[in-house]
C-alpha cells in the first residue's frame, strides 16, 4: 500500500527535488527559517541557510537551492535533501505540545500504519529486540539521548522541531519483541505524513547500519 501525499515523491525524486526548490523561492525565507529553527545568513550578497539534520550541520546556497554537508566533500543523497526543503517549506513554528502521539494519530495514519510499521519499526525490532540496550550506543551518533520509555527508548531530533522517539519492549519466552516510534503532537506542523514515514525509515537504517 503507498503513502498519502504520494505527489512528493510519485512522480521520482529529482522532480519532488524540483518542486520543493520552486516552493522553497516562493516563501519568506527570514520567516520560514524563524519558524524551522534554522539560521539565515546573508555574505557577500550571498544568501545561505543553515540547518541542523540528524546531528550534523547543512548549508543551503540560494537561489540556486544547493544543498551540502557543512566540513564535508559527501555528496547529499536526494532524499535528504527532499526532507530538508520540505521540513523548511512546512514548519510554522508551533511550540512543541510536550504531548506524545503515535502515528496512528496522525493524518491518515491510522490506514497506513501497516505499511509505517513494516518500514521502520520492524527494521529496529529485528536488529534491536533481543538486546535493545545496544540501540542507546547507535543512537549516539546521530545526536539520540536516552528517555524513559518501554525496557529501552531514545529520542532524535531529526531536526530544531522534530523529535522523533524509539522505544522498544525486549522479548522473553513468552512475547516476542515489539516496538513503537513516539512523535510530539505538533509534527504535522512540519512535515506531512509520507514525509514522516521517509525521515521514520531513514533514521531506523542509520541505526541498524550504524
């Protein structure tokens, strides 16, 4: 079953690239980067965006809409580049709810929780289930901190107003291991649901691959 909102990324990845580029030149960017969390800069006549992603630092050379990795000659694979514009194009700079939801409380979640399940929290539990101790040392790398949730959880925050929360319940004789991924009440605010989907399963592959 696809996602909804499958106009980001149906029509292939350089054209979604495409399309948030042109949304991102017709918005307000001193605002929008006030409501991302993100830093404006303008040198030279130059203008940039600085922006936090999974624990590392990213610029954004307008207009031409370049995205790199700052420190780094590693080129950006697309799709995070698709989730950064589209995190930057969607924030409205709600203050966080400090009210945990799962997805199936987000738009349309409930439908596609299946297929959510299947592509991110299953990755996690099959790497993770039988020793999920060792999730707190692969989280570190990406920025996560230790939270207080199931036998095991972690919280990254994917960017400034995303959090995203793991948390996984160990297996013994009797159940096999099981999983959740935890979200603020305010992620709609920044990023649609497919988008959520993409930066879940994202973030559960950097795990496993460390």
């Amino acid at each position: 079953m696809s996602l909804p909102n499958q106009r980001n990324y149906g029509y292939g990845y350089e054209l979604a690239y495409k399309l948030a580029g042109e949304q991102l030149a017709k918005i307000d960017i001193a605002e929008q980067c006030r409501r991302s969390g993100t830093l404006y800069q303008v040198i030279d006549s130059q203008k940039f965006i600085i922006i936090g992603y999974l624990n590392q630092s990213y610029q954004i050379r307008l207009p031409d809409v370049d995205i790199s990795l700052i420190g780094s000659e590693e080129k950006v694979p697309i799709g995070d580049k698709i989730l950064i514009l589209h995190y930057l194009t969607s924030a409205k700079g709600t203050p966080f709810a400090n009210k945990p939801i799962t997805f199936k409380e987000l738009p349309e979640g409930a439908i596609y929780f299946a297929t959510f399940t299947k592509r991110t929290i299953k990755p996690i539990i099959g790497h993770f289930g039988e020793e999920p101790h060792r999730l707190i040392d692969a989280a570190e790398k990406l920025g996560g901190r230790k939270v207080d949730y199931g036998d095991v959880a972690i919280t990254i925050n994917a960017f400034s107003y995303v959090p995203i929360t793991f948390v996984l319940w160990q297996g013994n004789s009797e159940f096999e291991p099981s999983g959740s991924i935890i979200f603020d009440a305010t992620i709609s605010d920044y990023l649609p649901t497919e988008d959520i989907t993409v930066l879940c399963e994202t973030i559960a592959w950097k795990l496993v691959k460390g």
